[in-house]
C-alpha cells in the first residue's frame, strides 16, 4: 500500500485582512492564494506579510498493483 500526503497551509494575509492558502511555500516568499471582494488573487508575498494560522493534512492511501 502506497502512502502519501497533501499538506493545505491557512494564512492571514496582514495588509489584506483576508485568509487564503499557500501554493508554492519558499524560504522567504511564497505563492499565495486568496479572495477578495469576490475577486481571485494569486500573489508572491514576502513570508512575514501572512501568518499561517491552521494546517490541513489529506493522506492518501492507494494499493499498489499485486497487494
């Protein structure tokens, strides 16, 4: 059986007062994503203008041919 994980990173973006989630998660800046007045974004923040707030974890199990 195959075991893996999806990590789903919650952050609170300061200047924007809005959550959203991190995409593509970097040393010091990182892909955003979120909504805003009903408008999609996806923007390159510097690491200290969001804090992440809450962490969602999907495991995933497949079975491997011959299990």
């Amino acid at each position: 059986m195959k075991e893996s994980y999806e990590v789903i990173n919650i952050v609170f973006i300061h200047t924007e007062g809005v959550y959203g989630t991190i995409e593509h998660l970097g040393a010091f800046a990182s892909l955003v994503k979120y909504t805003k007045d009903g408008i999609e974004y996806e923007e390159l923040l510097e690491n200290d203008e969001f804090a992440i707030v809450d962490e969602i974890v999907f495991e995933h199990l497949e079975e491997e041919e011959g299990d």
